[in-house]
C-alpha cells in the first residue's frame, strides 16, 4: 500500500441505547467530522455500541457467572486476589480475558456488556445499510481490546468484519530481495483496529472511526465467499496455545482449567506466590488421579504413601509432572522396604 492514509474520528455521536439504530448513529459522526463516504472507506466501530444498541447488558452482580455464560473452554485461570481471571473462548469466537464481558464505558445504567455472539452478521447488517443509504463500496469492521500472548498491554482487533479484505495471505510470493515468503500472512482487518483506535481512543468516548486510502482494503462480490473476522481466530490443529502452561499440564492430569476440580486444587496466582503454597496445589493435582493416596509436605521434601508400589509410581509421577507446572523439580529418592512411600525432593526458583 503507498499514499497517504488518514484516519478521522467519529465524534459527536451520542450515549448509545438499546434500540437505537446505528446507521443513525453512524451518520451523526459523519456529518459531525464534516465526511462524505465515498468508495473503499472502511469503518472501524467499536462493539462497545453494538452491544448497546442490541441490548446485550446484563446486571447480574455475579460477574464470574456472567463470563461462565458467555465462555466456550477455559484457555488459562489465574487467583487475584480474592478472584479468579480467565482466559477463555468466548462465544463471540476470539480468545480473551472473561470472554469480553466489560464493565467499562456502559453508561448511566450501569452493568456488564456482552459481546455478540455472530460479529460478522453485525458488519454484514452495518455494511448493506450504509450501502443502501449511501451508494458507495465500504468495509466494515467491529473492533474490541484484548491482550496478546508474550507482549505486555492490550490493542484492538477486528472482533468482526464485512466486505473488507482481513487477512494478505502473502505466502508463496517473494519479497523485497526476492526471496521466497513462506510464513507471512498480514492480519489486515486487525491492522485497521488497531491504526482506528489511535484516533478513538479509549477514555474519548469516541466510538467509530473513519479509514480513507487504503488501496486493495475491499473484497470483490460476493462479499460472503470471503474470510471475515470469526476466520482470523485458530482453531483445532492450527492452534498451538489451546493451553496455558500450567492449564495443559493440569488438564493432562484431570483437572480441567475452570471446573470445580481446578477450583479444589487451588488456582495459580499472577503475583509472588510461596514454595509451600506452590507445593500444596502440586500435591492436590497430584493426589487427585490417586484418591488412596497420601503427601506429607515438609519444607523441602513430600513423603508420598500409597496402597501399592503400582499407585506409589503413579503418585510419584503426576506430582514430579505437576510440580513443573509450578515451577519447581521434584527428584524421589528410594522408597521404603516395603515399596509403598517414597520422599520426594523439591528444589527450583520458586521464592519460600
């Protein structure tokens, strides 16, 4: 892409309620920035006012059922303080933390936003409206804020999109030098969330944002042969990162990130945590595949018993396996005469 490309903020639209029909809203912005739409415009909207306009509020106090209702697995689960946050797969279809249920920018009436659970229908909706109204070819795409996997803050992505082009699959082609490109397959479509959001911003209660010059942004009829947002997410043998660390370690052992077991275990926290406490969740992992089982936990050391020396090995085992998970190494010694406990060492970088 060459030229210039000039993002406009959408301001002048209103506190958005349910109902309230967004093309309205929409064109509020427009005339408020002083902007006609003309042919390969893209609209960047946040979903914050889809939610609203579509109703999708809640006022149960209970936030942690509201993200169950809203959760399709759990990715990975982590204590604050006297809560638990949640990476999961929403039901709006991307990755994130507590399925994108806010709190955040709702208004006078309070209460938790749900995103919805088809995005692309919503710019699919978006889309025809403002071609109708307008007459020209735009994209659209409906932005949310998530974290990112290895970098610290967050930044907004294309939650959903229609008629815009959200992924320049340049694999097979060369580059500058003319070297083949094997891997390079550019997320436009989160691209443009994130360029929009420079100009929403997230404390300016500017909800849309205009995209002009972007050359090639737009796909060709029909515009639902194309992938949209929903396809920007991996899924099955594509997806690396199912699992936390500690989650994938755990759930080979039985115990499921976000169910009661994992509960009863006891759930990692993001902060400082202690060895014992480390050790504490590592022996309950383990003793959960041997419910015959018995730990001492002594300060350096876990004395493990079992019924037979087959449920010691076992035992032995899923807790050397669990204590990695939290950071630590497990080394048993022999075991007693008559093979039925063993000492297990605990050593590693966890702080006591």
């Amino acid at each position: 892409m060459s030229g210039p490309i000039t993002i406009t903020p959408l301001t002048g639209i209103p506190e958005v309620s349910e109902g309230d029909d967004l093309l309205d809203m929409l064109q509020t912005g427009l005339d408020h920035a002083g902007v006609s739409l003309t042919d390969g415009d893209v609209i960047v909207v946040s979903s914050k006012i889809a939610s609203k306009a579509l109703g999708l509020v809640t006022h149960d106090p209970d936030k942690d059922r509201v993200v169950r209702g809203e959760t399709e697995y759990v990715v990975a689960e982590r204590a604050v303080g006297d809560r638990v946050t949640r990476i999961v797969r929403a039901k709006a279809g991307p990755i994130m933390a507590a399925a994108g249920v806010d709190g955040s920018n709702t208004g006078a009436r309070g209460g938790w936003l749900l995103l919805p659970h088809d995005p692309d229908a919503v710019c699919e909706r978006l889309h025809d409206g403002l071609l109708e109204r307008h007459g020209v070819r735009v994209g659209i795409v409906l932005s949310d804020t998530a974290g990112r996997p290895w970098r610290v803050g967050q930044v907004d992505f294309a939650l959903g999109a229609h008629g815009v082009v959200v992924l320049d699959d340049l694999r097979g082609g060369t580059d500058a030098d003319g070297k083949p490109l094997e891997v390079t397959a550019r997320a436009v479509a989160d691209e443009i969330a994130a360029a929009a959001d420079l100009a929403k911003g997230k404390v300016s209660a500017v909800p849309a944002a205009l995209l002009r010059g972007l050359p090639g942004a737009l796909v060709p009829e029909p515009l639902e042969s194309h992938p949209r947002g929903r396809d920007l997410v991996r899924t099955g043998p594509g997806d690396w990162f199912g699992y936390g660390r500690v989650e994938a370690v755990r759930a080979a052992l039985g115990v499921e990130p976000g169910s009661a077991e994992a509960t009863a275990v006891g759930i990692a926290p993001t902060g400082t945590d202690t060895r014992i406490d480390a050790v504490g969740r590592a022996v309950r992992v383990a003793l959960h595949g041997v419910p015959s089982a018995t730990a001492d936990i002594g300060p350096l050391t876990v004395t493990l018993g079992a019924d037979t020396a087959y449920e010691l090995g076992r035992l032995v085992s899923r807790l050397c396996t669990a204590l990695w998970c939290e950071w630590l190494a497990g080394t048993p010694g022999h075991p007693s005469a008559d093979g039925l406990s063993v000492e297990v060492h605990v050593a590693g970088a966890q702080a006591g």
